[in-house]
C-alpha cells in the first residue's frame, strides 16, 4: 500500500483562489493538476481529519489508495493528523466537547462552512489516536450509508456517507508540534472499513464535479 511522504513542492508558483457568488475553490496549479484541492463550500462538512499532499500531488485512482489515519501505533505522524477545528454553534456537534465533540464531527461532519479563508491558518493538532471514538465514527459512517460494497469510487451508488471531506495540510515535523497549517481541502472515498485499533483509514481520491458554465 502506498504510504504518504512528508513533502511541499517548493517550486509551486500559484495557490488560485476563485470566488464566485455561490462558492470559492482553492486550487493548486502547474505540478499540482492531479491534486484537486477544494474549497469547503463544494464538498460538504468537513471531517477533522489532516494529511499533508504525497509526492507527486494526489491522484484519483482506485489502485492509488491514501492514508487518512494510520492504526494506533503505526505511520509517520507527519504525514496526518486529527484537528480541533474551532468550535462551531451549529450543526449536531455545537453542544459537544472533548472526545465526543471529534466524535461527532468524524460521524456527522462539522457544522460550519470554513471558507477559502481558511486556507492559511494555522489549527490545532489532537494528541494521541483516539482509536475508540475513531472507529466508533467511521463505522456509523459506513453503515449509515446505502452502499456498503467494498469497491472503487467508480462503482459506488451510496448516499455519500462514506466520502469524507478532510483538511489538506502544509508539511510538518512530528516532534513537539501542537499545530499545522491548512492548505486546503480534498475529498475521499472510504473503499474499506477499518475495524481493528491497528487498521489504517484510506481513501481514494474524489474530483469534484466542474462547476457549470456561468457560475
């Protein structure tokens, strides 16, 4: 299985960002063109779940799975991480906290739309894996969604409870950082359901559809 590295591309030369009345989108040009990085007002609620861009930018193919979140003890911590995103008066999760607040926010999404506005900034990492309310999360995820097949994006004809809109990260080291900075944002497609304290999360990347002409 492909495991994510630690990278930046140091030569990239634009970070667009298009507003329109009906949303923003945030891309990345020349090497990135395999890396849709999107605004989260195209995707949907945002799970508090980082990964920082492999080598070579994204790509969306079924055999090019992504490492969301390692197993408890495995993988780089550089290379992901779970976020304390702001606290939001809205949505499901508004009056929840601590390990039932990133709960919630796994399973349900976060409740307030973070804008290109958001890209920049520097967010809070949570320590440790939080394996119990991780799994809890994904799994309601999965089985709250009408396709459970384990299969590509491709084939997939679910309700989209297994897409998961996560925070792109700027490269960072592991050792004593309690923050990383957001470069964007990206869509995943859960092919399998991890089960085990010790299995990995990966998605398949999902590329947004073009918006149509004139907006």
């Amino acid at each position: 299985m492909p495991t994510p590295r630690t990278w930046f591309l140091a030569g990239l030369a634009v970070i667009a960002v298009q507003l329109t009345p009906s949303f923003s989108s945030v891309t990345r040009a020349a090497a990135f063109q395999d890396s849709v990085i999107t605004d989260v007002c195209e995707c949907g609620p945002l799970a508090p779940i980082g990964i920082v861009a492999p080598e070579g930018g994204f790509r969306a193919d079924c055999s090019t799975p992504y490492v969301l979140k390692y197993g408890s003890g495995e993988g780089a911590r550089s290379t992901y991480g779970l976020l304390d995103l702001p606290p939001c008066p809205e949505g499901p999760c508004a009056t929840k906290g601590g390990q039932d607040r990133l709960e919630c926010e796994i399973e349900s999404g976060y409740g307030c739309v973070l804008g290109s506005d958001f890209v920049g900034r520097e967010i809070a990492i949570l320590p440790g894996s939080k394996t119990g309310p991780f799994l809890r999360a994904i799994t309601n995820r999965w089985y709250a969604d009408t396709d459970q097949r384990q299969t590509c994006y491709s084939q997939y004809v679910g309700n989209g409870s297994r897409v998961l809109h996560v925070v792109v990260l700027e490269p960072f080291s592991a050792n004593g950082r309690k923050s990383v900075r957001v470069a964007g944002f990206a869509r995943f497609f859960m092919g399998t359901l991890p089960v085990r304290s010790g299995d990995d999360l990966v998605g398949e990347l999902v590329v947004p559809p073009a918006p149509e002409a004139g907006r």
